[in-house]
C-alpha cells in the first residue's frame, strides 16, 4: 500500500478545500473537510472485510502528533482482530449500564417508561406526588441498594418514619416500591418475593411498630387557643405557613390546599371552586369555598407562579407533599417553645389519654372551626347545616326536607367571616396585611 507523505502542522493547517486529505504517520489517516468542520478520520477495512471510517477527533482539539498516535494504536487492534468502531460502541455500552442494578435505577426505568406510554397525561398530580415521594421519602433509605438484595426490612426501615404520622404517605411508599419491584420482576431484572407485601414479612413489621396515623384523631386546640395561634403562626415568614393559614381560615383540608390554582379563585366574589378531584368525597361535583377578608389577604400576599399553582415550594419552586403541612406545623410548634411561647397541643386529648397529643393541621383547620361553631354564642349564631357544609360534608335531609341553598350560601358566607375575624382578633390591625 501507497505511503501519503508526513505533512507537518503548518502545511495541514494550510488545507482548506473540502475533502479526505491524507496527512501520512499511519496508513488511512486523513483530515476531512466539510465547510467550517474539519476532524481527523481513519480509513480502514474491518476484520470481516468491510471498508469503514472512524472519526479521531475534532481538528482543533486534537495536534497531528496525537491524531496520529490513535491512528497507530487504532491500526494496532485491527491487526489483532478488533473493529475500532465496534469497541468504541462497546466501552460507551458499558459505561451506560451501572455496575449495580439499584431500585433507583429500576424506580426511574418504571416512572419513564410510564411518562413515554402516557400513562400520567390525565395523572398528573398523582405523577407529581409519585415523584416527590420517590425523591423525599424513598431515595434517601433504599435508592443507591442493590435491587435484588432489597428485604423486606429495608422496606419496613424506609417506611417506618412517615407509617405513624401520615398513613397516606406511608401506603404510598409501600405501593410504589411494590409495583417497581413487580415491573422489574416482569422485566427480568430482578426475581423472588416482592418485600412490600403488607401480607407478608412488612406487614408483621407494621404491625408491631404500630397503627398509622388515620386511626387516631387529629390533634386540635380549643377554640380560646386559636388567636394567640394564628397571631403566632401569622408572623411566620414562608409560603408552607401560609399555606396552613389558608387552610385554618378555609377550615380545608390539605389537599386541595396543596393542589389550588389561581384559576379557581373570584376574589371579588369571595369564592374559591374546588376541583371534585380534590376533594375527599366524590361525585358531589366541585365544591365552593366561601373567602373571608383574612383568607384574601393571604392569597393576595402571595406571588404568582406560571405553573398557576397558589402554593409553592419556596426554593425548588414545587408543589408540598402530602406531609408537608405537617411537618411545618411540628417545626412551628417547636420553634415557639423556643420562643417561649406556649406548647401548642390537644389538651382534652392529652389528658385523656394521658401522653401528650401533638396539634395538627387538619386538627386545627376542621376540628377546632367546627367546635368553635359550636361554642357559645356561636351555638345559636350558626346554622349547623351551614357549618357542615363549610366543612364539605353531606347534609341528611330525610328528616327535615328539602333546604335552601342560596339562603345556607349567605349562612356560609357570615360563618366564614366570623372565623376569619376570630383567627385574627389577636393581630393588631396596623400589622394585618403588611
């Protein structure tokens, strides 16, 4: 085979003309032009007899002395056997694939194949909330473990610290381990028993550690507590605590706290239209929340996001997570004893059962409202079919027929006002708004 002669750098600098040109220093070493891009190419037959060509690498990154290094090496392994395109595709293949198969390997193969197949387009809070757990609660105890050595007490260890605070959740982290442990199972990634059957070796481990937390009661304050509360949880700054505002004000439940969007509020018409798909009962349709001036001053303290939801994260800019609300309501509670602020618990229930009985925030959004309502005056102030339905809660009319709704609308209205101004009778009114 024909030699090309050893051109030195300044006259392969001087090649400007689209085209192979062959530079010499190992057989089939060329620079090839195409317009502005100019990389260094080796040509070459392969060992099953077919005539390739392989980039060496860019012009300007490489000098012609290590352009003609790889050559050599390159003409090196073909004289073994080897095809250099071949082991190329071969050593990125390798990189690609991870030494250890995890469960965060496998969570993230089942949560994509699910987003390409469309599985989420009419999910898309429930992708959110799958996401975030899998972030929050799952990845920190199991991601980085092998999957196949995955137990059932590495799942029990994962679940444990949300089981007894927030049964949604922890359900939650059961229900996603065990369907990316059956997708890897039919996807022969991975074999034997699924560690999160609640039937199984998890279900014993629950069991003992202890009942999730909705089957206990929500602990709430008596209604004498809640101004100096809110006046407390007011000077907090934080869009978590505003949230938990909100929701006290609204007497609503979390979720469709966490899930608002700004579409849903008229807040010249004082309404708040609640999606039926966050609400806890369903097929009743959307439900309206009638806005006191406070819960407006809330709303109106808040920026807008472009994803259009109320309430977000306030550094990844990200929707709260079901505990969410829960844990900011511990960390206020601790940060106000520190303070040297009263230690916000239920104290009927304390005593009762003889421990202390931590505030939450459902507690204190619904239970305390609908004991205040029931307090004093507020006994014969209130309609209690208004009152159940500021709280979305069926009316039984077997008994006393048909009600009129527009009238139970004002009803609602006065109550939710009178909350509002309740919650804040302790804030003095040049800091309201502010």
């Amino acid at each position: 085979m024909k030699h090309a002669p050893l051109l030195s750098a300044r006259a392969i600098n001087s090649i400007t003309k689209d085209g192979l040109h062959a530079v010499g220093g190992a057989t089939g070493l060329y620079l090839r032009i195409r317009g502005t891009s100019k990389q260094y190419v080796l040509r070459y037959t392969s060992p099953s007899g077919t005539r390739s060509m392989i980039s060496l690498g860019n012009f300007k990154d490489l000098t012609i002395s290590e352009a003609r290094a790889i050559a050599v090496n390159m003409r090196a392994m073909l004289a073994e056997g080897t095809d250099p395109i071949q082991d190329r595709k071969e050593k990125k293949a390798a990189k690609t694939v991870p030494e250890v198969y995890t469960f965060k390997d496998a969570a993230s193969e089942w949560h994509n194949m699910r987003l390409n197949t469309g599985y989420f387009n009419t999910r898309q809070q429930r992708e959110e909330n799958i996401r975030r757990t899998l972030e929050m609660h799952i990845y920190p105890f199991i991601g980085n473990m092998p999957l196949r050595d995955l137990k059932a007490s590495d799942v029990f260890n994962c679940v444990r610290p949300v089981w007894t605070t927030s049964a949604r959740t922890g359900k939650l982290c059961v229900s996603i381990i065990g369907q990316v442990w059956d997708w890897a199972v039919a996807m022969g990634k991975t074999s034997g028993e699924n560690p999160s059957r609640l039937s199984s070796a998890l279900g014993v481990l629950l069991r003992a550690h202890g009942e999730p937390k909705s089957s206990r009661n929500h602990g709430a304050l008596a209604p004498a507590e809640i101004p100096d509360f809110i006046a407390a949880l007011y000077a907090r700054k934080g869009t978590v605590y505003k949230a938990l505002l909100f929701a006290i004000l609204t007497a609503s439940r979390g979720r469709p706290v966490r899930y608002a969007k700004w579409q849903e509020f008229d807040l010249e018409k004082k309404v708040w239209i609640v999606p039926e798909e966050n609400m806890k009962v369903k097929q009743q349709g959307n439900f309206k929340v009638f806005l006191s001036d406070q819960a407006i001053e809330v709303l109106k303290s808040l920026p807008r996001s472009e994803k259009g939801y109320v309430f977000l994260g306030d550094r990844n800019d990200s929707l709260f997570l079901s505990t969410s609300f829960v844990r900011a309501m511990e960390y206020f509670v601790k940060s106000c004893v520190k303070r040297g602020l009263p230690k916000w618990i239920d104290k009927a229930q304390s005593e009762k059962l003889g421990r202390e009985v931590a505030v939450t925030p459902h507690g204190v959004a619904r239970a305390s409202f609908k004991t205040w309502t029931r307090t004093g005056e507020n006994l014969k102030k209130f309609h209690t079919d208004a009152v159940e339905m500021c709280l979305a809660h069926t009316i039984d009319t077997r008994y006393d027929g048909a009600y009129d709704r527009a009238s139970l609308e004002e009803e609602r209205r006065r109550v939710m006002a009178a909350w509002g101004e309740f919650c804040f009778s302790k804030i003095p009114p040049k800091e309201q708004g502010s």
